[in-house]
C-alpha cells in the first residue's frame, strides 16, 4: 500500500495514466476530517512492472486549496510521484491532434481522452449546447462513471469542458437529463440549469450497500459547475432504477420523468415543483431496456403523436395524458446495426427534436474510447400508410459531406471516400467495409457520410441509421 500526502495549492492534481495497466483502487482523503472524498479505479500497474503514462487525466481539487489530501492505493510508486498540480484547464493546447498518428473524427465529438459513452443533461440555453456524457477520465475502459461536458454554438463544433460530477458517496454518476429552470422551481432563478441523474450505488466497492435514487444537480454559472443537492431526490423504486428523462407537461401543468425500472417495466412520475414526486404509472414495453425518453411530434398536419424510445433504438408509439402512456402495441426501431445507443433528445431547442447517440466504436490503440453520433432532427413522415420518425441530420450540417447512393440493381457496390459499401437488395445484406449486417431488403438509395473511421448510413425517407467503425 503506497500512501502519500500533497498539501493543495492549485485547481488540479494531474494523474499519469498507463492504460491497459493493471486497475487499483486509488482512495483520496481530507487529513484533517478523515473523510474519504473520492474513491476511483485506476490504472497505475503494479510494483513489479515499469509504469509509463500514456496520458495524464485532471482531477479538479478546487474546493480543496490549502488543505491537505491523502492518496492511498496499492499500485506503484511511480504513479503517486508521478501526480502534478497544475491550474490549466482545457485549452486550444489540447485539441492539437496534429501529432496523433491516426485522424480523429471531424463532426463526430470525442473525449480529449479517456472513455465516454451515453450523452447526458442534453439542454440548450443562452445560445449554447451543452452535451454532457457518462465519463472515465482515468481510463479508456468504462469505469468511474463520471458527468464529461462539452459545448457547441453550432451542433458541429465541440470543445470538452471540465468534468462536472464524479462519483460519491451515494454512487457512481449514471445518465440523466437536463433543462432549464424556467418555473423558478426549489427557489433557484428561472435561468438556472436543473439537471437529473441516477446515483448508482451498488455498482461499486465504495456505496456497494445503497441502491440507486435519482437526485438533482443544479447550475447557476450557465452549466460550468454543477452543485449536487438532496432536494427533489427520488427514493429507489426498483435496485437499478435509472435514467431519469424531465420535462414540463403543459396541458397536465406537472413535471414529467420517465424513468427505467426493471427488466422491460418504464414509470411515469408526476410532480408539481421538483419537491416532490409521485408514480402515475408503471408499464412494459416488449423488449425496452434503460434510457427512455418520451417525445411528441407533430404530423404535417400538426397533430401530436407520442412515442416512448430507448436505448436500443426501438420507439413505441402511443398516447399520453400527462398520467399514462398508453403503447398501441406496435415497436419499430431506428437502427441497423448495435452501435448507436443510448441516444437523448435535446431540451429547450424551441419545437425542434435534435438527438444525438452514443457511438460504441472502440477507437483501439489510441487514448480515447467511444463517440457521439452525428446531431439528427426527428420528424413524421408517412411508410406505408403509417407514421414513422425520421432522423435526418439536423440543417446546420454541411451537405456537402453526404454521398447518395442510389441501388438500381440486384446487387450493389460503392465507394465513398475510399470505403466500400455495398447491399444486395434480395437479400438485405449490408456491408461497410468488412462489417457485414443484414437490414430490410428492397430499399432504393441510402445516403452516406465517411469521417475519418466513423461511417454513418441512412436509408428509407432517413428512418434508418447505421453506424460503422473502418
């Protein structure tokens, strides 16, 4: 055990990374209190092998200046002597990718470093999009769930942020949603920026004796800092209930969270002010797992229809009366293929439906794991006679960057910027590159964008999206 004490000075300790390094358990404590402050997995190896860091990942201590921490943990030494303290936050310096020897992705956001994965508290306010996500700033490995941020005036250019929640004493950060404070609600100014998330507590060593509850952050600095409050905190109705998705209701007059409870069972919850909220509804959905949402668009003809959607990509039409939601029976699902997940609509964009997914693309042998997928406006279009949602990407997106692919024969082969694609329109199989699915036989053209190893591919009037990693 190696255990060492560095009295706080500036903003940030610096840890070197070695990823793919034997995972300790890093502990950090006050010395004065005792008080255990964070308690993380990190790649540091062991005393018998050399230790050389890949990267180095900021742990923000600001709240800690002048006080004296305790690191504990059984890794090698080099780790602990390895720590810095610095007051840099992230700057241009950091998005120097020039002497990366691959190209990371142009349109598609990705961590400076680290590991992410679903995006989280997706809120616009004050000309900004805010695009939180599930985060390990130690690894490049899921781990340390952890709130990333990261900002855009335009959906296409992204600049990361600092970290904004780490895991505490009731869990880990697990996902969750935002929007702003427009009803003055809990006392706080109506252009305060409230965000939910689950406290997930039994998915680690630390909090492995509590269960998850969804608890209610909030920020006043425009979403810079978040500050963790027990107000409005929704007790556990099932051990691994989470991912709470908020909206105001108008015609009901209430708050609505939608929430995962257990196996295919979703809830609705209802509450007046955020103090407190009570179950309206409980209800299944064939094969629906984890971070649902629940939206309504309108038709060309401007009648509402609602649907429920989650992670997988499957969306179920229905009505809602501000207390049910009533599934009609049908699923559809938006996806080809498994990589696109755990995707999250937009709050505050002002009757448009801008949604963006979590990419499962590994990205090996570099610093950073995972991406968000291209921004998408959802809307109604008719298939057969039937409503379905489309995901077209949103204006602000260069045409420019599209191929259409037009499928004229039994078998087709293209090649757009250098990658092949090709579909035989019997059978349905789909190939990029050398990831081969099969998808809905018959379609007539898709629509193609290649950057730098992530491919997305739309067909059928944009109801359909694939996503491949080359």
């Amino acid at each position: 055990m190696v255990k060492k004490e560095y009295l706080i000075s500036r903003d940030y300790l610096e840890l070197p990374i070695a990823a793919e390094t034997e995972v300790q358990t890093l502990q950090v404590f006050d010395k004065d209190t005792g008080a255990k402050i964070y308690e993380f997995q990190v790649p540091m190896g062991t005393e018998e092998k050399e230790f050389h860091p890949d990267f180095y990942a900021r742990l923000s201590v600001k709240n800690f200046i002048g006080k004296t921490l305790i690191l504990t943990g059984c890794g090698n030494d080099a780790f602990f002597s390895g720590i810095q303290e610095t007051d840099r936050e992230f700057g241009e310096s950091d998005y120097d990718f020039s002497k990366e020897s691959i190209a990371r992705p142009q349109y598609h956001f990705t961590a400076i470093r680290g590991w992410i994965n679903d995006p989280n508290g997706l809120v616009y306010s004050d000309g900004i999009y805010h695009l939180y996500f599930q985060y390990n700033p130690f690894d490049t490995r899921w781990e340390n769930m952890s709130w990333g941020h990261a900002t855009s005036t335009d959906l296409i250019h992204w600049r990361q942020q600092e970290t904004v929640m780490y895991p505490d004493e009731n869990g880990y950060m697990f996902s969750g949603s935002g929007f702003v404070n427009s009803r003055g609600c809990l006392g706080l100014p109506e252009q305060t920026l409230m965000f939910y998330y689950t406290a997930a507590g039994e998915c680690r060593p630390w909090t492995s004796e509590k269960l998850s509850t969804q608890r209610l952050a909030f920020s006043t600095d425009g979403g810079k800092t978040l500050e963790k409050t027990d107000r409005g905190m929704v007790e556990t109705i099932s051990h691994e209930n989470r991912d709470p998705k908020v909206f105001w209701h108008e015609a009901s007059q209430a708050y609505i969270m939608i929430l995962w409870v257990d196996g295919n069972e979703f809830a609705i919850l209802r509450s007046e002010n955020l103090e407190k909220w009570e179950i309206s509804h409980r209800f299944e959905l064939k094969d629906g797992f984890e971070c649902p949402d629940l939206l309504r668009l309108k038709d060309e003809n401007g009648e509402d229809h609602w649907f429920v959607t989650t992670a997988d990509g499957y969306y179920y039409p229905g009505k809602f009366d501000g207390y049910h939601f009533t599934w009609n029976g049908e699923r559809h699902g938006f996806y080809m293929n498994r990589v696109p997940y755990a995707a999250q609509v937009y709050s505050g964009t002002a009757g448009r439906s801008v949604l963006i997914p979590w990419l499962r693309v590994d990205f090996k042998g570099r610093n950073y794991t995972g991406a968000m997928g291209l921004p998408r406006e959802l809307t109604l279009v008719k298939v057969a006679g039937d409503y379905r949602i489309a995901l077209s990407p949103v204006k602000e997106l260069d045409r420019e960057l599209f191929s259409r692919c037009i499928c004229d024969h039994a078998q087709n082969d293209f090649e757009v910027a250098g990658v092949p694609v090709s579909y035989n329109k019997e059978s349905g199989k789909f190939l990029v590159g050398t990831d081969e699915s099969v998808i809905a036989a018959g379609l007539d053209e898709f629509e193609v964008c290649v950057d730098n190893g992530i491919v997305e591919v739309t067909a059928d009037y944009d109801t359909m999206l694939g996503v491949y990693e080359v």
